[in-house]
C-alpha cells in the first residue's frame, strides 16, 4: 500500500535525529525528547545540530546535509528551523529509499530532494515530486500533542509524529498525500570568463573554519590563489597544521574550508554567513601584468 513504511520496533533500532536552531540553552530540545520518548521509550535521539543561526532555513538545511546519509536505513529525520511556525506553512513527512524526513515545508529538505532525484535545482518554487519519493501533510491531529501551541510545533506536531513514525505508523494515517514540496536552489559558485570563481560561506562552524558553497569539483585544474576579506591564500593544504596561519583546504563535507591553524578564521576576519570569497586563476592574474 502507498505510504506505508515497514513495521520498526520500538526499541534502540528505531533512530531520531533532531536538527534545529533552538540552541541548548533553554528546554526546548528536551521537550521535543520528551514526547518522542513518552510515546516510543526504546527511541535513540541523536543529536545533528541545535546551533543553526535563528530562523536561517539556509544554513540549517546544509548542517542538516552533511550529517544525514552516514545514520542507517530507515532513520527518522527531524528538522526544525521554522520561521513560518503558526502561519500557513506546511508540515510534511517525506519518504525516500533510505530514509523518512519530518520538516516544514519550507525548503530545508532541499539538499535531501536535490540529492535523492539528482537533479539540480535551478529555482525557489514548488516542485512536483517525482515518483521514487513521497510525501504527506501532517494534517492527522490523533498524532499530535494536545494541546497544540501555535508556536512550539516541534514540540506538539512534529515531534510525536516522527515518534509514531519510529514505531511504523503508516505514512498516509498521519495525514494526507501531496504532489510537491517547497524548494530552494541550492547554493552555487559564480564562474566568470576569465576562470575565476567567487563563492560564499555557507556555515561557520564550532572551530570557526568558513564553510563554502566552493566544492572539490569546482576547484580550477590549474594554478588558484583564493581571495577572502582582503586576505589572499596562495594554495590548498592538506591538514589544518601547515606553516602558515590562515589557510585553506578542502574539508570532510566535500567543500572548501577557510581555517586558522589554532583560533578562528571568522573572528580573524570578520566573516559572517552569506560573505564572498574568490579564487582567482594564476593565468588570470598572468595576463594583467
């Protein structure tokens, strides 16, 4: 039957991961535990991120990216960076192969649908669904926490749905069948004619390294030096402990990372998200002496 999701028992075999942008200074995560646990007590709630700058749907669904298709199949994804909470915004489940994600719709399971259809997305709209993945709206109040408030979804919806969902809850019990889901176009680097790239940081992280939207595909085959906050970096490294202070490298995730060998790139340079960099071909450079 459509939307159904094969039986998980209610034990540690049954996997949550939360990502939010509520912090870990006040309840919220805990509550959202809370009622995972009271509803399926053998859940194991892990931890993605809870550092996602207020309200950056953006940058929630790249931290969210690079975590998700390392957990097993068949993990329970909850995500929750939702600005539009109480209005009229969605709240969806979407189904793919490997996993089910529990979101608002509002485009933070863009990288999730890029990734699973492998098709670029070109533009914020929203987008028909192809067949291989499907998805509800959370319409279903007998899966809800009561009372529901109208600023603490996921607490109230979210939350208890994905619980439900752990358990092997019928997707099409807990609401109701949709065509397409809202997208936005992933972040890209801007080529020029002469070769050059200029990206954009897409996320500091706890080190303070500036995460790029500059992948290793995207790296010129010759020469580069990169440009970043009136600062100029002449090659990759290959480790965070080269020679020279500030540097450059490719990181785990597959993009590339301005770092500081022992303190903080972005408080050296000032750097906040959305923030360019370039890289500048040496043929470029060559040809304007």
């Amino acid at each position: 039957m459509e939307g159904l999701v094969p039986p998980i028992p209610a034990s540690a075999e049954a996997i949550i991961t939360l990502t939010t942008d509520f912090g870990i200074d006040d309840a919220y995560v805990s509550a959202m535990k809370g009622v995972i646990l009271d509803i399926n007590p053998g859940a194991t709630i892990v931890d993605i991120s809870h550092s996602v700058e207020p309200q950056n749907i953006r940058q929630g669904a790249f931290v969210f990216s690079t975590a998700y298709s390392y957990f097993p199949q068949d993990t329970v994804h909850l995500v929750v960076v939702d600005p539009g909470v109480g209005g009229p915004r969605r709240a969806i489940i979407l189904e793919t192969a490997n996993a089910i994600f529990v979101a608002p719709d509002n485009g933070v399971l863009s990288y999730v649908i890029q990734a699973s259809t492998r098709k670029l997305i070109s533009r914020s709209a929203l987008m028909k669904l192809p067949p291989e993945l499907q998805a509800f709206e959370i319409t279903n109040p007998k899966y809800w926490h009561h009372p529901v408030s109208s600023t603490f979804h996921g607490r109230d919806i979210f939350a208890p749905v994905a619980a439900h969902i752990s358990l092997g809850k019928a997707l099409n019990e807990l609401g109701r069948a949709i065509a397409s889901v809202n997208v936005f176009p992933l972040p890209r680097p801007q080529p020029d004619a002469d070769g050059n790239l200029t990206g954009h940081v897409l996320h500091i992280d706890h080190f303070g390294n500036l995460i790029t939207d500059i992948t290793s595909q995207d790296l010129p085959s010759g020469k580069f030096r990169i440009e970043v906050a009136g600062r100029k970096i002449g090659s990759l490294s290959h480790s965070y402990e080269p020679a020279q202070e500030l540097l450059a490298i490719i990181g785990s995730s597959g993009h590339l990372e301005i770092a500081l060998t022992a303190g903080s790139a972005a408080r050296l340079l000032g750097s906040k998200l959305g923030d360019e960099l370039r890289l500048i071909s040496r043929r470029t450079s060559r040809n304007r002496v």
